[in-house]
C-alpha cells in the first residue's frame, strides 16, 4: 500500500477525461459538487453540468429524463441522500425503466465523521440491492475508482458506485479489475476475509497480524456486490475453515447479508460479520468511530481466530 487519495478526487478527475471522449457524458449535482468533485466536470464542459440544487428526487428524475434521450448521465450527492431521499425515484424511474444512468455517490459509511448519524449512510448497499439488475460497486482506493467510473461510462444501465470522503491508501498489485469479479489479494487456507471498500486495507493489515501467529487468511476483495462473485464465496468456503465478512455498513443486507445468501444456498460454512451493527452511527473523527464501531484490524483479528478454534 503507497499513496493516499480521495476516491472523490479520482472521480472529478475521471469524469473530465470521459468527458473529452464522449459528448454524451452528462454530469448532474444536488448543490454538493464541491464535496462530490462533480466540479471539475463542470468547469470544464459547462454546457454539459447542471446543478440541481438540493432537491435529490429531482436529481434523479432529471437524470432518467436525459438518459431516455440517450445521454450517459452521471448524478451525484452524498450517498445518505441518494439512497435515502430519492429511493422512489431511483426504483421506479431509473432502474425500473433501466436507464443509463450512474449514481455516484459519497461521504457513504461513518468515516464521514463529525456530520454525525444524519449523514452517515450504512444502509444504502441494502436499500439499492434489492432492486432488480442495480449493479453496485465500491472501490478499494483511488486507482479502483477510475476503474470503476470508466466501466460504468460504458456500461448501459443503472449503476450505483459508494464512495466515502477520507484519503485511502493505494493498495498495490491488485489482480485486473472486472466487473462481479472479485480479487484474491492474499492466499491462505485457514480462514477467508471478504470485505470492500475501506474495509480492505483493515482485512489485509489483519492478515498480516495473523500470518505472525503461523495463520494464513485469504482476503478478497469483493469490490462489486452486485452482480455478486458467488464462485469466490463458494471457493471461500469450500477451502477455508469460515469467512468474515468486513464492511463500513450495516451487517444487514450488504455485502454480509450477500455473501450470506450465496453461502447458505451453495456451500454452508460458519460466518462473522464485521460492520455496524444495529444502531447509528454518530459524531467523531474517522479513527475514533472505526474503533468504536468495531471495525479496525484488530477486531477482525478476533474474528478469524473464533473461526478457527
């Protein structure tokens, strides 16, 4: 792991050089692009931004009436107002319809920070992966976004991308990047490690801690939850003794909830969840509400070891 970057950085930047190549790509805002960095499109191709202002449901309509003029639409808020205050819009306009259009948002999770439970979301994996054909992905760091939001510009249907707003760090020497396939970024047969988005990086550091004790996790870096990598549950599962599941969100219905599904249904193995679990989140700086919240190295550490008693 080197660098630390913004995923929210690498989607501004990312957004201007699709935006050269396709004059389709249109970029739309509820009053937060300066959070979001859906500004620098804007100030590049101001023909092609529009700023809705706070008004999330009109967000999204607006964006479902452009892409059924055959635009690529890119809408952008934060993630607690894009799952939470325009559900209705995003089911019943965009992906019941399956309109191109990509619902990037941030400051998703707890690390958002002092802006306490009113702007964390932790239930917006849940909400959007019921609806039927949602592709959800969460990158691991700022490289994966990029990946990510150029699959996405090319990718005809509804997306819906999470990002938080800290700097996370690079992680290096990841397997290619493909859509509903997961990464194997450390091999062990002990005990399995799935998790995604910031949560990776605290899975391989748990690794580590257990490789000191003769313990070998594999860690997987389930970057899309929807369509879900069931072979690599599967193979989780058959070849480990359980898996721990890591993830800055309710341990109900995200990435926990579906890799419980495919283990149930397939291959039936002991599992641990690490995630928020059944109460709000609240105000304190990243670090601190990671600890609080059971989610740092340390605790799937323990996790893994109830596993493998």
């Amino acid at each position: 792991m080197s660098e630390k970057m913004m995923a929210r950085d690498v989607y501004g930047e990312t957004l201007v050089e699709l935006g050269r190549k396709n004059k389709d790509i249109v970029v739309l805002d509820a009053d937060l692009s300066g959070s979001t960095r859906t500004v620098k499109f804007g100030k590049a191709f101001p023909e092609r931004f529009f700023n809705i202002g706070v008004a999330e449901q009109n967000l999204i309509g607006v964006a479902g009436g452009l892409a059924s003029c055959n635009k690529t639409v890119f809408a952008s808020t934060f993630a607690i107002f894009a799952s939470g205050r325009a559900w209705d819009q995003v089911r019943n306009t965009i992906v019941y319809n399956k309109l191109n259009v990509k619902i990037v948002a941030s400051h998703a999770g707890i690390t958002v920070g002092p802006d306490g439970a009113s702007h964390q979301a932790v239930e917006d994996i849940a909400l959007f992966r019921v609806l039927p054909e949602m592709v959800i992905m969460v990158p691991c760091d700022g490289p994966q976004t990029r990946d990510i939001i150029r699959l996405a510009a090319g990718y005809k249907g509804p997306v819906y991308v999470r990002m938080g707003r800290a700097k996370i760090p690079t992680i290096e020497n990841k397997p290619k990047f493909e859509m509903g396939k997961a990464q194997i970024l450390r091999q062990g047969r002990d005990v399995s490690i799935i998790a995604c988005g910031i949560m990776v990086k605290n899975a391989l550091d748990a690794a580590g801690i257990l490789a000191q004790e003769n313990k070998q996790a594999r860690v997987v870096n389930m970057h899309t939850i929807k369509p879900i990598d069931r072979q690599a549950i599967i193979d989780c599962a058959k070849q480990t003794k359980g898996i721990v599941v890591c993830e800055e969100h309710m341990i109900n219905g995200g990435l926990a909830g579906a890799v419980s599904e495919v283990s149930s249904e397939s291959a039936p193995v002991p599992i641990q969840r690490i995630g928020i679990k059944n109460r709000f989140g609240q105000s304190g700086s990243p670090d601190e509400l990671l600890k609080k919240y059971n989610l740092t190295a340390g605790d799937i550490v323990e996790a893994c070891r109830k596993l493998m008693q």
